[in-house]
C-alpha cells in the first residue's frame, strides 16, 4: 500500500437539486421552442386570403414543444446562448439538416410561387413588349389613315366641283331652265309669222314651208322637254327618286 488513503466519493445530488436543473433545462428548452415557433411564424410567407383553407390542409403541423434534433440534448447554457442569437435560431430553422417537415413544404409551396410570379412577369414583359410594338404600330397608321383621308377630301371637293354641272339639282334646273326657253322660242315665232300676216306682206310657199317645219320642230322640242320635266316631278326618272 502506498499509504493513500480511498478515493473520496462525491456527495450524492440531493432530489431536490435534480429537480431544480431539470426543471431548468425543460423550461430553457421550452424557451427555445417558443423561440424557434416564433421565428418561423414571423418568416414564413401567409398565403392568399383565397387559398388559405388549402395551404393549411396540405402543410403538416409542427407540433407543441418541437425542437430540431441537434438541439435535443444540448446543456441549459447551450440552449441559452441560442436564445441569445437571433441569426443561430433562424439557422436552425432554416437549415436543410434541422428544418421541420412543414417548413419544408412551405418552402416548396413558395419557391412554386416564386416560380410561377417569375414566369408570369416574363410573360407579362414580353406581352408589355408586344403592345408597345402594336401601340406604336397603330399610330403609325392611324397617322397615316388622317393624312390619306385629309388627301380623298380635298379630292372629293375637287370632284364636286367638276362634277356639278352633272349634279341631279343642276341637271332639273337646267332641264327647268330649256322648257321655259324653248316655250319663248315657239311664242317669237307665232309672234313673227302674225306680224308678217298683219303687214300684208305675201310669203312664199316656200317660206311658209320652212316655217311651218321649223314651228313643228320647235314645237317637238318644247314637248319633249315639258315631258321629261313631268316625269321628274313625277319621279319617273330612273336613278333620281
């Protein structure tokens, strides 16, 4: 024997002590698990009003109390220093080895989003693209219809002005115009051959002829017109109803 005395034995931890650090411990990993639930309330993206019902169908739910793994059987102190960094918490949440089940599905459920928001923009820039070109297009030719149609007005004026004479209130008042004239005629030359009888002077036979063919004529002419003028009062003339 070398003359040591036994190795002295600890006191044993009274009930009370055990009681008190595992109380500690628990409520220490209550507080995380608190923490970590709060920080993924706050990160996580809400869903649309509209697709709430589902959202929270198809996502599991945490559970009361869940920690990661990692974090499990870690000391009262460990799991205080955690608490005391908000940028730890978030990795722990957040890390592909320690996030939960739900987070995961959200994080699908949103890259999804992301996804489809980045698709939709494309698709909105290259319609955006599309109608600035059609926009742009447009009043070019809408430009170009205001000068073209500029141009067929002054044209159309033009041509009202040649095409007067030819109008249907020209025309009837021409028409109008050679009845009275052609009724003149006939009055003058019953007015010259009653002149000539009063005078006493004799006429030729042939003069009398011609006369009485050019009275007839006259006369053909007059009747001609005054028809076509009733016909058009009448409105028997074809194109002019």
């Amino acid at each position: 024997m070398n003359g040591l005395g036994p190795p002295v034995i600890p006191p044993k931890a009274r009930r009370h002590d055990s009681s008190v650090i595992g109380t500690s411990t628990k409520k220490t990993a209550t507080a995380v698990s608190a923490s970590i639930e709060s920080t993924l309330e706050v990160s996580a993206c809400p869903p649309e009003a509209g697709q709430k019902g589902d959202y929270v169908s198809q996502i599991p739910s945490r559970g009361d109390g869940w920690l990661p793994n990692v974090v499990r059987d870690k000391s009262t102190q460990d799991l205080a220093n955690v608490l005391a960094q908000p940028a730890l918490l978030n990795a722990l949440t957040e890390s592909p080895g320690t996030i939960h089940e739900s987070r995961f599905d959200s994080h699908l459920t949103l890259d999804a989003a992301l996804t489809k928001n980045i698709e939709l923009a494309a698709q909105l820039i290259e319609l955006e693209s599309k109608i600035n070109h059609q926009r742009s297009s447009t009043q070019t030719q809408l430009l170009s219809t205001h000068a073209i149609e500029r141009q067929w007005r002054q044209k159309q004026s033009n041509m009202d002005v040649v095409l007067g004479p030819f109008s249907p209130a020209s025309l009837y008042q021409r028409l109008a115009q050679g009845v009275h004239e052609q009724a003149a005629v006939c009055s003058a030359m019953q007015e010259s051959f009653i002149e000539n009888s009063v005078v006493g002077s004799t006429a030729l036979e042939r003069e009398v002829v011609d006369w009485i063919r050019g009275y007839k004529d006259a006369k053909t002419l007059y009747y001609l017109r005054q028809e076509r003028k009733n016909r058009w009062d009448e409105g028997r003339v074809a194109g002019w109803r």
